[in-house]
C-alpha cells in the first residue's frame, strides 16, 4: 500500500445508502473525512434511484479523489431474496462508477466487517454504531446506522490494503 490512502466505504442500497471517506496511513491510522447517506426517493421507480446513486456516489468521487473502494459484498438469505435482489442493483451502479475511474474495490461480507469491528459477526446495528464511536474516537454514535456501516467498511477496507484484516 502507498503511504496513504483514501478510503470509500459504501453501504449500498436503492432508498439509504451510507458512505464514509477515510484517510489511511500504514500505521493504521484512519481519520474520517467525510460521512453520510445519500437518501433516494421511495416513491421514485428503480431505474431512477440508480442512476441518483450513480450521481451520487460519481459526485462523492469526484470530491475526495479516493485512491480505494471498499463495499459490502452480496449476501442473500432466503427470508430475505428481494432485499438481496434490490441490493445488487445498489452495488450495480458503485461497482459501474469505481470501475469508470479504475479505483480499486474490496468487497467485504458484513459479517466480516462485524466481526473485524465487534468480535461477532452477528453484531446488531447498535453494537456497531457503538464499535465505530470507539474506534474512530467519535463522542456520539453515527446516525443513522448506514453511516456506522459505511464507515466500519471502509475501515475494513482499510485494514485490508495495509494486509491486517
């Protein structure tokens, strides 16, 4: 990894999408730049939601000059097959604009990053907002959790380009 690094950690999704910018050094120091959600309409039909996260997320890149990708990876459950469905389209769309800039993308199972974050892999959304505050010395809880996701993403990310995690 170069001496430092920009991380995008993308919590994907086609109504709330979280994102967190970090800068990384190769002692493991990450400092948070910038952190957010971008809010898509729920009324909006889907191919308009992607082309505003496309937006979105190109606008984000265009403002930090992230060097690195880092974005939750697929996972289904069969309770749950549609939401995985819908998040593909998300991840679609990050994926299309990294690639269009040729930044490069870890893709991180949540359960990775919950138990790389917490100790558990199970972790609720509370025990990551809380695991986030800790660890990026923040005096209150990220809100909402897309924000604590796309965070601990992009720490992960981090950790992984310096080979840690």
């Amino acid at each position: 990894m170069q001496s430092n690094a920009r991380v995008l950690g993308i919590d994907p999704g086609t109504r709330v999408a979280g994102y967190a910018v970090l800068d990384s050094d190769l002692r493991g120091n990450c400092v948070i730049v910038d952190a957010g959600v971008f809010r898509l309409s729920a009324t909006a039909p889907l191919i308009e939601r992607l082309k505003q996260l496309h937006d979105d997320v190109t606008a984000l890149i265009e403002e930090h000059s992230p060097t690195h990708m880092a974005l939750e990876a697929i996972f289904s459950h069969s309770a749950h097959a549609a939401t995985a469905i819908q998040m593909a389209h998300g991840r679609g769309v990050v994926l299309l604009a990294a690639a269009l800039r040729a930044i490069p993308v870890a893709e991180l199972p949540p359960a990775e990053v919950k138990k790389a974050l917490t100790g558990n892999g199970r972790a609720t959304k509370v025990q990551m907002q809380r695991a986030v505050m800790t660890q990026c010395g923040l005096t209150v809880m990220p809100e909402p959790h897309d924000v604590a996701d796309a965070i601990g993403i992009a720490l992960c990310g981090a950790r992984r380009l310096r080979g840690v995690a």
